[in-house]
C-alpha cells in the first residue's frame, strides 16, 4: 500500500471554521436538519380520451376492419356548417348514449385528396372532429374511434364506439 498513488491528487477539504457563538450549549442533544424540499403540487388527472393507438380487444377490432359490425345510429354531418356540425354531433351522442348505443357510424366526407388545389376547401368538418370528441362533454363515454369499413363509408365516415354503460 505504501508505493500506491491515487490517480489524481485530490486536494483536502479545508474545515470550515464556525464561529463559537453559533455552538450550541454542552449537554444539548445534537438533532439532525433536513433542508426542506418544495412538494409540487399532485398534477390533475387527465381526462380519459380516445387516443388513436388505443385498441379495443382484438374482437372488436377484426369485426371494425372487417365491416361485420352494424352501427346502432348514424350520423350525417354533410351539408352543415362547423357550428352546426358540433351541435349536431353533440346532441346524438347524448342521445346515444342515453339510449345505450355501442356503435355509431359518423359520416364527414372524403379529406381532400393531396392534389386537390383547394385542400383548406375540402374537409374542414372531418379535421375537426378530433379535438371536437376530445373536448367534448361525452369524451369519458368514448371507448375509441376507428375509420369505418367501405361499405359503411371508407374513408369519408368514422366508427365511434361507446363504452358499456356502467350500472
């Protein structure tokens, strides 16, 4: 041990010298402090929204795919302006949930096609809807949302299925 030299020469710590005044008295007994941390406050638990990479279990997901599920109801979006369009979503999924629904088929139109010249012209109501499920009041009700089967709409229709109402 005696020829060992450390790698790197590591100078002492020099003692800090503490002033007498700030002793404690003999015969105190010595009580350890703790710096105090600042707790965050808890996060708000965030609302339960249908994330697009969220499945449902696999039967439900190959009977979407496969077209063998029969929407409950069915709502048509085509023709009405975004407000219109959000009152009207708005007030079937109340009353699908209301009457116990699972499946509804959400029909918005084709989104633009990527040569279109006007691509802000063409499928402004089905951008929306998104954020428009994700904000809704219903959105605890959301189990998912899938792209619907051709023959319930392709492209230009939506599966929205609800959770199983509890009780």
């Amino acid at each position: 041990m005696a020829s060992v030299r450390p790698l790197r020469a590591i100078r002492p710590v020099a003692a800090a010298k503490i002033a007498p005044a700030t002793l404690p008295p003999p015969g105190t007994p010595k009580v350890r402090v703790l710096p105090v941390r600042a707790v965050p406050p808890p996060k708000p638990e965030p609302r339960k929204v249908p994330q697009p990479g969220v499945t449902l279990d696999g039967g439900w997901d190959k009977r979407l795919a496969r077209g063998m599920i029969i929407p409950d109801a069915t709502i048509d979006l085509h023709g009405h302006t975004l407000h219109s369009a959000h009152d009207l979503l708005d007030a079937a999924l109340d009353r699908a949930i209301r009457r116990g629904d699972r499946v509804i088929l959400l029909v918005t139109g084709k989104p633009p096609r990527p040569e279109s010249e006007r691509p802000h012209a063409r499928g402004a109501i089905r951008a929306a809807i998104g954020d428009w499920l994700a904000a809704s009041r219903h959105a605890g009700a959301i189990a998912a949302v899938r792209g619907a089967h051709p023959r319930h709409g392709g492209q230009g229709a939506l599966y929205i299925v609800l959770r199983r109402p509890r009780g």
